[in-house]
C-alpha cells in the first residue's frame, strides 16, 4: 500500500508566515473554451489552469520533486505483475456542492474521457499500448484499475484524469452535452468539483473568479483547512506587454505563465529591490517553442510539398539558424540553444545532439539545392523547377512579444539562404482553428508539458496521438521512421529497467533528430516574478508555474 497522503509545510518556499483568507489576482493569456477539462479537444494552457483550480485526481505528480503522491487515492496496492492497481479512496471527501465522491465517479471520468463524441485531448494520454483502461468498483471507496499490458510508469498514469461529479455531468455526457453544460456559452452556474476552487464567474475577454470551495478535504500540518485563499481572480490579458505592466503596477500577483520576458527584467528588478515584488529563479524551462511544417496527407496535393515536405528542407532550415542569436537578441542572453524537443532541465531523458548543424548557411544552401532549389532568375532567393518561389508562411501567436520576435529573425536569417517565409500573427483562437482545419504551412508556438517522462506523453511522440503536430492522429503510421518510434515507445512503455529505457529513448531522439518533424531553437532560463503579497509558492518551470499548487498558496496579509 502506497501512502499516506501529503501534509502541507507552511512557508516551504515562500515568504511567510501565510495568513489565511483574503484573495490574490493572477493574469492568463487566453480562455476556456469549456469548463470541463475532459470536453478540451485542444489541451489549451486555460483549461489546464482551470483543472489545477477545480478537479482532483487520484494521484498527483509533485512537481517540485516529480515523484508521485495520493491524492483523492489515500493509496494503492499492486499486483505482482504490476498491471492491476487497486486504490482506496479516502473516506468522507464531498464534491463542492457537498455530494459524497465515490467510486461511481472515477468510473464515469473513465467513460467521459473515452468517449468517442467527446474526442477529449486526454484521451491518448490515457491509453496503454493502444488499448484503454478497464476499471471496476468493487464498492464506493474501492477502485480497481487494469492495465492492458505492462506499463514503466503505472498508477502515474491516472495523473492524468480528472475526476468528474457523475451526478452532474451524467445526463450531459449521454445527450452529447459535456463540453457545452459549464462553458462561456452557459455559464459555471451549478459548477462543482473537487479542487481547492470553484468557478463562479467568467466575464468574456475580462475575468474568471474562483471562490474556495468549503467542502476541500487538504489541512495543512498545523489542522488549517485548505486552500489558504479565500478567492482568486484570474485577468484575461492576451498582450504580453499589459500582461507585465499589471505585474509592475500592483494590479496583479502572479502571471499564469510565471516567467517574465527578458526586456522586463530590469524593471522587476528594480521593484524587488523596492520590495515591492520578489523574483524567483526557476533554471532552465522544459516546454520549449517549436515550429512545425504541416505534413498531412491532405497537405501532400500543395505543389510545393515535393521540397516543402522534405527532411532535407527542414534541416536547411535548422542549418540557416543561428539558435545563440535568438538566444542573445530576443531573450537577451536567458536562453540555451536546443536540437530538439527534450531540454537539458530533464536531466533524466534529455541526450545532447550527436551531430547538430547551427548556422551553417554553406550547409543549408547545399540541401536546398538537392531539393531542386535554385535561383532562376537572379533575384536572390530560391525557385523549383516549376519557377515557384521557395516561400511558406508561418503563423504564430500575436501579442506574444518572444514569439513574435524569434519568427522575425528566422524569417531574416531564411532571407538569407533564399527562403521567403510571410508570418502571419494570429490569436490563440485562430491559430488552433487554422491547425485543426489542417490550414496552414508551418506554425511556431509552444505548448505546455505536464509530464517529465516522454512515455506520459503518447499524444506527441505515437503518430495516433492528438498533439503529434505535424501530422496528429494517424490511423497507421504514415512513415517508416515514425513506426519505427512508435514501436521503441512502446518497448520503452514495457521496460522497468531505467536504463534500458534511456536507452531505447536515446534511439526515439536520433530518429526523431534525423527527420526533424519539428524544429527547436531555444530553452528559456525562467524566471518567476511574484508580488509581495504572495506566500508559501512552490515555484517549478512548468506551465502554471505556481497554479499547480494553488490551495498552498496564501498571502502575507489579508486583504486583497
């Protein structure tokens, strides 16, 4: 048996004491399309933020440590074979509107997330070699949950799904509601959960309010009933640049996404120095920006795809960067060059380059002339054999300064091999609209992870999964090498030994580093700024950076 459950250390991290009571503000750049982390298609940061507020889990990852603790679980046995997991629930836990949470509920959150009519985002995550999770409840604080085969991680997985209030949602999800029932459409009237908040408001492009739920079952050492706030509201600020003028001014504590971009260092330095806000140094992130060009087979019938498509085109690309000066000029300094996908804070996966091509512009024009690529009619930049010109356009988020900036310098820096490239700035809204749709040549954005081992994540590396962005959801996999990763993640899943799975992982990287469906440039150093109002964080580099422990965190004094 596993447990027993976390107790609380005041003042851990923080400043403190922590005086219970009173309400902290944070700013989030975008919104939720639904309240219900399960109806998500997207997997967007605002809905993410919205489940560390209001819905509970089994277990939960600690993130300042990554190890795995009970949770709504107060623990679990193993079987021999490690593919049956049985979990105790702890007794007497209340949704927020008071009705008891049992078995019945984890069943259903079962059924929510896989639901075809649902296409929840956390589906894949959710999913061993394929193949669902079956799930039984010998009775209402008993959980059974049988793996389809042996899987490294085990009950890590179940982080992975929000508990849902059956009661509420049941008839929702039967008449093919679920992400319509608490949604901006509708509302968070009747909202319940079994998170520290509960959603009680949410104004269109301004606020969301969360109040305490009364009913959460966390005390801390000393016996305080958790959260330690009273309410948070959530500011709805889309530019980055308002985004960190609230910070300064006073209007907020906390950014969602915590770190502050390099330009605005200065200025917080100077107000910590006043005392007026602390900053917080959290190393290297682990969710670097990525750009990726659309290979779907739809994609295939565009007349550029022959180049386009190519693995020799994207290493051009990797070739004609100079990753050190977007790590000078856009993040002045607080950055590393990367290769790919896993950055140097993983320490446990990530394995530096074998043979990486930075700025080597002589090396970049050589691969776009085995593409065909050449300049016909002496104006500088690259045509095919048709006369087309070499361009794409790359679509990124508008308001997001860095974002911004770094598809500027690849756009100059490709100029200078011959490569037109238009970026097109887009909300949120609209660059995932354009992506779903399939509309698009190449996107540069980031998303957030919410696992450290790669496993956890089958949504980007298995080519069925939601997130394997260049071409998501395959039915089989579309090319060699991409079976060939599919089938090293899905021995590394079976492995228990760490490092044989290192190993095998090692093997996903290379293969992944010599076809390079995605681009990767830098890692930002993150750094965490907070008002002096805040108490007891718990600060860790992934997106929320401080969210992810919201009913720890307090104030310095009450008040607002």
């Amino acid at each position: 048996m596993y447990g027993p459950g976390p107790t609380v250390a005041v003042s851990s991290v923080g400043v403190g004491p922590v005086t219970p009571g009173g309400e902290l503000v944070a700013l989030l750049r975008s919104e939720p399309a639904t309240y219900v982390r399960t109806a998500d298609v997207r997997g967007t940061a605002a809905s993410d933020l919205l489940s560390h507020l209001t819905e509970g889990r089994l277990v939960r990852i600690d993130r300042t440590t990554d190890e795995l603790e009970p949770w709504l679980a107060e623990g679990w046995t193993a079987s021999d074979d490690r593919q049956t997991y049985t979990f105790r629930l702890r007794d007497g836990l209340r949704f927020s509107d008071g009705a008891p949470f049992t078995s019945a509920d984890v069943l259903f959150s079962l059924r929510a997330v896989y639901h075809p009519d649902v296409r929840s985002s956390l589906a894949g995550d959710l999913l061993v070699a394929g193949q669902p999770l079956l799930a039984e409840a010998p009775d209402s604080r008993t959980v059974v949950i049988r793996l389809p085969s042996p899987f490294a991680p085990g009950p890590r997985l179940l982080a992975n799904l929000p508990i849902l209030p059956r009661h509420k949602l049941e008839a929702a999800l039967d008449e093919g509601r679920l992400a319509d029932i608490w949604s901006p459409a509708n509302g968070p009237a009747g909202f319940t959960g079994l998170g520290p908040f509960v959603l009680t408001e949410h104004v269109a492009g301004q606020r969301l309010v969360f109040a305490r739920n009364q009913h959460y079952w966390r005390r801390d050492a000393a016996g305080t009933p958790l959260p330690y706030l009273d309410a948070l509201t959530v500011l709805v600020v889309a530019d980055t640049n308002a985004e960190a003028l609230r910070l300064q001014s006073g209007d907020a504590d906390l950014m969602v996404n915590g770190d502050i971009r390099p330009e605005d260092y200065a200025a917080f330095k100077r107000l910590a120095d006043q005392g007026r806000l602390r900053l917080i140094p959290g190393g290297v992130g682990l969710d670097p920006n990525l750009l990726w060009f659309n290979l779907s087979a739809a994609k295939q019938q565009d007349p550029r795809f022959p180049w386009m498509g190519q693995a020799a085109f994207r290493h051009a690309i990797s070739c004609a960067v100079d990753r050190q000066a977007i790590a000078d000029v856009v993040y002045l300094g607080e950055a590393v060059p990367i290769h790919g996908p896993v950055t140097p804070a993983n320490q446990t996966w990530y394995v530096p380059p074998a043979d990486p091509c930075d700025r080597n512009p002589a090396r970049a024009r050589e691969l776009l002339a085995s593409l065909g690529l050449a300049d016909r009619n002496g104006n500088g930049m690259l045509e095919d054999a048709e006369g087309r010109p070499a361009r794409f356009s790359l679509i990124t988020q508008s308001g997001h300064t860095l974002r911004e900036r770094t598809a500027a310098i690849l756009q100059e820096q490709l100029r200078q091999v011959g490569i037109a490239v238009d970026v097109v700035g887009l909300d949120p809204g609209g660059l995932f609209q354009r992506y779903q749709q399939g509309d698009y040549d190449a996107i540069y954005f980031g998303v957030q992870g919410s696992h450290t081992d790669p496993v956890m994540v089958p949504a980007f590396w298995l080519s069925s999964g939601s997130f394997h962005f260049w071409n998501p959801g395959q039915p089989a996999p579309a090319t060699d090498w991409e079976r060939r990763i599919d089938e090293l993640m899905a021995q590394q899943a079976t492995t228990f030994d760490l490092a044989e799975r290192q190993r095998l992982f090692a093997d996903v990287l290379r293969i992944f580093a010599e076809h390079m469906p995605a681009l990767y440039f830098v890692a930002p150093t993150v750094t965490i700024a907070v008002s002096s109002r805040v108490a007891n964080e718990q600060p860790v580099s992934q997106i929320p950076q401080l969210l992810w422990s919201a009913d720890t965190l307090g104030r310095t004094a009450p008040g607002r």
